[in-house]
C-alpha cells in the first residue's frame, strides 16, 4: 500500500480529487491539517472525500451573490445570521460539506454568538449557496444534513434544490423569498455586477426590490369593513 502525505498532494485551481474510503478520523485529520484559511473547499460523504479547488472567477459570484441575499433580507426587515464557509459535520451520519455561503434565517436566533456548530444539537443553515463554476455540487452531503434549500449558480442560471422528504427536488420559487422569481431577479444582477461593478448592481438591486415590495402593498386588496 502506498502512503502519501497530504502536503504532497496539490489540487491546482478549477480542479478537484476524490478520495475512496476515507474513515471519518481521516477526514478530521485533513481538515486539521489543512487548516481554517485555506482556498481549498471539502465535502465528505460515507467514507468519500472531495477537495476542491475554486476558479478566481469562483469568488466574485460568491461575494455578489451572498450580498443581494443580505440586501433582500435587510430590504424585507427580516433577520439572519451568516456563517460563509463553515465546515458543517456529523460523526453519528458520516457527512460533511462547506458551503460557499449559507444563511440562518428561520433559525437566526439560535446562531446568534455561535462560536461552534455541533449539528447534533443546532439545526443546519436554513440557506446554502454553491457556486459551480470548478465542479457540480455533491448534495449527498447536504441531503444527510438535512439542509432545506439550497442555491446552485452556474453559467448565469441560479438552480433552487429544496428538501422534500428524502430527496432534493428543483423549485422556481424559494420558500424563504415567496414574492420574488428569486432564479431571474439574481443571475439578472450577477452579471450587471460585472458591466458596472458589485456597487452599482447592488444599489440598482435594492431599487428594484423596494419596488416591488411598495407594488405589492399598494396591490393589496382590503377586506371589506365590517
């Protein structure tokens, strides 16, 4: 049997590796090693293991993405905590994902001060986000973990997964943002944030949904008096 060690091993960007049989002792010893800053991302899943290494152009659909989520949520007065990049794991189911964003919504008082996550306990993000630009996202993971929704943005099309029973299965519209075709306003401002820059689009992407939330009110129908 050949052993290597993991700094001998190098993922250049736009590529992954797929490791077979991994115990979970192994997978706590990687991401140990690897260390919190890091590019490289993981995802383990019954004893295999995925180490990614984004794209450059990976990072700006991140950014921009993760803030139109939080401009929509400060625009609709909801709360949320942010947690990014966590590494969210489970021992007792053998998973393990980190998504390229993900948001607390539903369950936002509860993450409030979290220095730790132990999803024994705490409930997984409410909201995940991936960007496929290196590979497609494994949602085995996710769907052990039991994540409710989760975004995948690749080549201008924002894809929304949501979690019914076992299995995932695509929606056109996100149960946490009802009102708005959450899979055309998003791409729509992706790539007006690369002609006139994330600021630009962000102001315009407000506009645009402080709009919409005054058409729907000024829409409502009263009930009649009594």
């Amino acid at each position: 049997m050949v052993t290597l060690q993991l700094r001998q091993i190098r993922v250049p960007p736009g590529q992954r590796i797929i490791l077979e049989d991994v115990s979970w002792q192994v997978f706590e010893a990687i991401l140990k090693e690897l260390g919190e800053h890091r590019g490289s991302r993981v995802a383990y899943s019954q004893g295999t293991l995925e180490i990614m290494a984004p794209l450059p152009e990976h990072e700006p659909s991140k950014v921009i993405i993760g803030d139109l989520v939080k401009a929509l949520l400060d625009e609709l007065d909801l709360n949320w905590e942010s947690l990014g990049s966590t590494t969210f794991k489970r021992k007792d189911i053998s998973a393990g994902i980190e998504p390229d964003d993900c948001f607390y919504i539903q369950n936002y008082k509860l993450m409030i001060g979290k220095d730790r996550i132990d999803l024994t306990v705490d409930p997984p993000p409410d909201l995940a986000i991936e960007i496929d630009v290196t590979s497609k996202t494994q949602i085995s993971a996710y769907k052990a973990l039991k994540v409710p929704e989760i975004w995948r943005y690749e080549s201008k099309n924002l894809e929304i997964s949501l979690l019914q029973g076992e299995q995932y299965v695509k929606s056109l519209i996100s149960p946490t943002f009802p009102s708005f075709s959450i899979t055309n306003l998003i791409p729509r401002f992706v790539e007006m944030a690369r002609t006139t820059g994330m600021s630009s689009a962000l102001k315009a992407f407000r506009q645009s949904v402080r709009e919409q939330i005054q058409d729907s009110q000024g829409n409502r129908i009263e009930p009649p008096a009594r």
